[in-house]
C-alpha cells in the first residue's frame, strides 16, 4: 500500500475515533477530564491499529477546546436549535467543521466526503442528509476561495 494510501485510511480510522471520543465526552456532559482514557480506549482498538494517533488527538482537542465556535457556525447555516440535532450529527459536523477551518490543506470536498462516510457508518439517511447540507453550506463561508 502506498504512502498516501495507508495514511488517508489511518486519518479515515482517526476520525472514526474522533468520532466515537466525542460521543463519550458530549454525552459526558463534556467532561474534559475524561478525554486523556477516552482516548487511550481508541487508541487500544485492535481494529484501528493502523489510525494516526496524533491526528486523533488533535481532531478531539481542537473540537473540544473550540466546540462553542464550531456551533456558532454550524448554527449559522441550520434553522433549527443544536439541542434537536443528534449528538453524533452534531460531533460529525463539529469534527469537519473543525478541518475545514483548521486544516486547510485538506480539500473542502474531502473533508465533506470523510463526513459522509462516518455518517454513512454511524447515522441513517436523513441524518447524511442533513449533514451534507450543512457542510455544503459551510464550505461556501468557510472555503469561499478554495469553490471559487
């Protein structure tokens, strides 16, 4: 396996990680303390050997630390209050909101598609639905340069 290959599926394994920490720490009651065993518990993961760790921990750090900003955008483009978003549509879109603002070296498009994917892993119909309107909305803010 090349290079780019085997590290777009070690951050695939990353995000769903990312993912499934940020479930545990929103339904928590956001307790930060219980991040550093949150995701130790990942990272032990036998299926999931392969994932980038330090991608993990910088997608559950910067998500948890900027989660009010992350909401204040996601909040801008839906007509609907957070509390009726699912948690985990709520984290997916926390996570590539994140990237988009934070990792701008990674495509828009591939920060949607991974979405959908943990989506496609995680939630129903709907809810991808959902989360690639938001995301295709956010893009037009948040990567205005990169659609034109």
């Amino acid at each position: 396996m090349s290079n780019s290959a085997q590290g777009g599926s070690n951050r695939h394994q990353a995000r769903e990680s990312a993912v499934e920490v940020l479930y545990a720490w929103h339904s928590g009651n956001c307790d930060d303390a219980a991040l550093p065993a949150l995701i130790s518990g990942r990272l032990q993961e036998e299926e999931r050997e392969q994932q980038d760790a330090t991608y993990l921990r910088e997608l559950v750090y910067g998500v948890t630390e900027h989660h009010d900003t992350l909401d204040t955008h996601i909040t801008s483009v839906i007509n609907r209050s957070l509390r009726s978003v699912a948690t985990l549509e709520l984290n997916i879109l926390r996570l590539a909101t994140w990237e988009m603002l934070n990792r701008l070296e990674i495509p828009y498009r591939v920060i949607i598609n991974e979405a959908l994917e943990l989506a496609r892993d995680y939630t129903d119909e709907p809810a991808r639905s959902f989360i690639n309107g938001v995301l295709d909305k956010l893009a037009k803010t948040l990567r205005k340069d990169e659609m034109k």
